[in-house]
C-alpha cells in the first residue's frame, strides 16, 4: 500500500490541505481581531457621548440651580 508512487500524492494532497487550512485559520483569526477592535472603538465612542452627556446635564443642572437662587 505504502509504495513510492502512491507516497508522493497523498503527501502532495495532504500538504495542499494543510497550507489551505492553515491560511483560512489566519484569515479568520485576522477577522476576529478585526472585529474585536472595531467593538471596542464603538465601546470608547458610547463612554465619550455618555460623558458628554453627563457634562451637559451637570450644566443644565447648575444653570437650574443658579436661575432659582436668583428668584
């Protein structure tokens, strides 16, 4: 079974197989890593309007305060 010309084959089939699952695998863990970072670039951009959004409601809040002590 094991002959020299049934050797060459399969090894150039399996090696084919191989390079080919070995480059998906990366394509895939570059996607993953891709998708990670985009996640929490969106994660940083929701902390940055929901500060921003506390500073103005801190503000609002002070000019209530203000205007009120005035009348």
């Amino acid at each position: 079974m094991w002959e020299s010309g049934l050797i060459v084959p399969v090894a150039g089939i399996i090696m084919v197989v191989l390079i080919v699952a070995i480059v998906n695998m990366r394509r895939m863990r570059e996607r993953e890593l891709q998708a990670h970072q985009d996640l929490r670039q969106r994660e940083m951009e929701h902390e940055q309007k929901m500060k921003a959004l506390e500073i103005e409601k801190a503000k609002i809040e002070l000019e209530k305060a203000r205007t009120g002590q005035h009348n």
